[in-house]
C-alpha cells in the first residue's frame, strides 16, 4: 500500500519512526490522561556512533541506526512511542504500572538491555566501542510538570550525564541535575569577566628527562582563582566552557601568556625550556587554532621548538582525520606534537602508524597507585618499546614514587611527569625550578 504525502511527513525517513514534533503531540496526550500509571520517558544516543561513519562509511552507519532502531521498539508492548531526535539521539516513551517496577529497577533493566546492544554491536563493528548513554525521567500525576517538551528535556539531561560516565551510561533524572545545570550557567556566564579581570592562572609542571633527571621542558595547566582567594579546578570548569565553545578563548589566553612568559625569559637572556599546550577538542571544528599560533610566534618571535602541542588520545579517535590536518599545520610551523592520556580509554594502536607524531605520553591509569605489578611493566616496557621502534619519544605521566621512576628508566622511557619531581607550580615557582636546574 501507497502512503500519502501526509503520512509520509510524520515519519523519519531513514527509521521509519514519528517526526520528534509528532512524538512530542502523542506524549503530551499521553500525559494528559496519566491517572495511576507512569509515564518512563527514555533518551538514548549512541557514543562514538561517528567512528562508524568514518570508519565504514553513511551507508553502513544508516544500515546500523535502522538496526538500533529495530531493537529500540521490538516487543515493546508498553511503548507509546518513539522518534529520531537528530542524528543518532532517540527518544521513547513507555506507559507502565506504577506497581510493575521501581525506579531504580527500571533503570537496571535498561542499563542491562543497553550492555547487550554493545556487546551485540561490537562483535559486528570491530573496534567501534559504541556505547548507548541513556537517560531516563520518570513521572506520574503528582510531578510537578507534566509538560512533554520539559519531560524529555529532563531525560536528555540525564543523558547528558550518562555521557560523561565511563562504565555505567544509563542515569535517572533528579531535581539535584538542575541545580548543576544553574551551576553551569553561572560559570559560562562568569568566563569573559573572569577572562578580562586575569582570574586565570597559568602553572606549570616540570617535565624531567630520566637518564640525567634534568628539567626538559613543562606542561602548561590552568587554575582559575576566584577574587575572594578562592579556586575552580579545571574538572568542574574545563567539560563545561568544552561545551559552551568557551574553551577557544580560554586556551588562546594561556597560549599567548606562556608565549609571552618564554619571550621574556629569552630577551632576559635567561634559560627557557620548551612549553606544551593543550589543545581542546573544539578547536578541530574551525581550526582557526594554526592561524592564531602564526600570529603568536610572528608577534613574540620566539624559536618554533621552544612550544608543543598536545591532544589527547579520545581526540584522535573521534576525528582523525582533522587531527592530521592539524599535526600537519603545526609540524609545517616547525612545532612537536604529542597523543597525551595514551591509553587512558581504548587505545587505538592503528594511530600510531597513521599519525606522525612527536611524543606519546603514557596516561597514569599504568602507574595506577602503590607498587607496579608485574602486568603493568609488561605492558609500560611494550608501550615504550614500540614508541622507540616507530621513532616517537615517550614520556609517562602520574610518577609519584622512585620505584616508578627507577622502573621507567629500566625500561627506557625518556622522559616523566608527576608529583615525585613537582606538583603543578606558579609562574614566578617554575622560574626558580627553571634557574635552580
């Protein structure tokens, strides 16, 4: 049977589920007549669904989301409906007892339905790592909104922070996720004037060569330190202004006042080492990045070797292909780049042959913490050795003990970061580490 135009407007054309704005009408009736039952209201994206694009092409990623979409509503006698929100975000709604589950039984019967998706998905996409990130907004007639665009907005909340958890991807909105979401509004609001008033401060922490333990350069770190004293650390504030594009304008700033800090060192005619500066993911997107560093080496005139740039490895998997473009710009610059957190998430060894990078920086998940084990030197000596035989320096990040350090130098790591040698420090500390060393 031929559907009419009509119908055929109401539906997503790739899964064949209703237009998000036709799911949202459905869900507010359903809402309007809740009486005794509740209404579970399920947001589920599919985390690193872009690896699949890339990878296998739009063919095969179109091919999965109808799949995704298949197990999304099979055998779902509770379901009142569904929609494609964009992309590969998907949002249901499930009329249920209020005596068939509890919340939290509910949230472990879709935490266990999501791990077999992975697991299923997996298997079939080799090195994908998809993972379904799900959040869930539960309400009944006593809730204080029954408004549907508001009760989904309340289930993608909850997804977002499912998004940032490593293991357990499925959450159950609350009222307390509000008050971070007025947390977060107060600190994007906050970063111009913070920015204008030099509230934030860059430390550094010493990188030590292992042979001679001689200082070799240092890692630029932000601290923002509010007017009263007090400070912010980067992981409250660092995920949020990611989100917000803030981050371009905060990385610039620390960009031009360790450029700055090296030129005045230079022109002191004191020693200065080489810096590295972290990049964010977001610069990827418009790679305004390569300009604004010409700019700042035209300006400050300091030698290219003196900077280093960082990305870590999530970024090179996400989007590897801009991460190329970019090594290429900044090696073309005369600059070093370097994979940071190697290892942190699932490495992919593939990267190492396809990127010409400079240095990889061991995350300190291998040092982990008190005495190494036998596994972790197998596989730090096996990290190491295949950087030395590709050509790219290693350091390792998290030295906190001389048994550490000692191990590093056994195996031939070059270089070491951690607390052992200095915590993150001030600018006017690290010019007297600078000087002392």
């Amino acid at each position: 049977m031929i559907k009419s135009g009509c119908e055929t407007e109401m539906k997503d054309t790739l899964t064949g589920l209703d237009r998000y704005e036709v799911f949202l009408e459905k869900l507010q009736q359903e809402l309007d007549l809740i009486g005794d039952d509740n209404i579970v209201v399920i947001y589920t994206d599919i985390k690193h669904f872009k690896y699949i694009n890339d990878t296998y092409g739009y063919k095969v990623g179109n091919a999965l989301l109808k799949e995704f979409v298949a197990e999304f509503t099979n055998n779902n006698r509770l379901l009142v409906g569904a929609a494609r929100v964009y992309s590969d975000n998907f949002v249901a709604a499930n009329r249920i007892s209020a005596d068939g589950y509890t919340k939290e039984s509910f949230r472990e019967m879709i935490r266990r339905r999501n791990q077999e998706w992975e697991t299923k998905f997996r298997e079939k996409y080799l090195n994908s790592r998809l993972q379904f990130c799900t959040g869930i907004s539960i309400v009944n007639k006593n809730s204080r909104s029954l408004d549907a665009e508001t009760v989904v907005s309340n289930a993608n909340l909850a997804r977002k922070v499912a998004k940032e958890m490593e293991d357990d991807c499925c959450v159950l909105f609350d009222q307390s996720m509000m008050e971070g979401i007025k947390r977060e509004v107060e600190i994007t609001s906050s970063i111009p004037k913070a920015l204008a008033n030099g509230e934030f401060k860059v430390f550094f922490q010493p990188k030590i060569e292992t042979d001679t333990l001689h200082l070799m350069g240092a890692e630029a770190l932000l601290r923002w330190q509010k007017p009263d004293g007090s400070y912010i650390y980067p992981d409250e504030f660092i995920p949020l202004i990611e989100r917000s594009g803030q981050i371009v304008d905060v990385d610039y700033y620390v960009y031009r006042e360790v450029f700055r800090f090296i030129a005045k060192r230079l022109q002191e005619g004191r020693k200065a080492v080489p810096i590295s500066l972290n990049v964010s993911r977001v610069h990827l997107n418009k790679m305004h990045i390569l300009e604004y560093v010409k700019e700042l080496f035209e300006e400050y005139q300091i030698p290219y070797s003196m900077v280093e740039f960082e990305l870590t490895e999530s970024i090179y998997l996400d989007n590897t292909e801009r991460a190329l473009e970019l090594i290429k710009g900044l090696h073309n610059m005369g600059t070093k780049v370097s994979m940071d957190d190697f290892g942190s998430g699932y490495s992919s060894l593939n990267l190492l042959s396809k990127l010409p990078i400079d240095i990889i920086k061991l995350d300190k998940v291998f040092l982990k913490e008190g005495d190494l084990q036998e596994s972790d030197k197998i596989i730090i000596s096996c990290v190491v050795d295949m950087a030395k035989k590709l050509q790219i320096m290693s350091l390792c990040e998290g030295v906190e003990t001389m048994e550490q350090s000692n191990y590093l130098k056994e195996v031939g790591c070059q270089m070491q970061q951690g607390f052992y040698f200095s915590r993150p420090i001030p600018q006017e500390v690290f010019e007297k580490f600078i000087d002392e060393n």
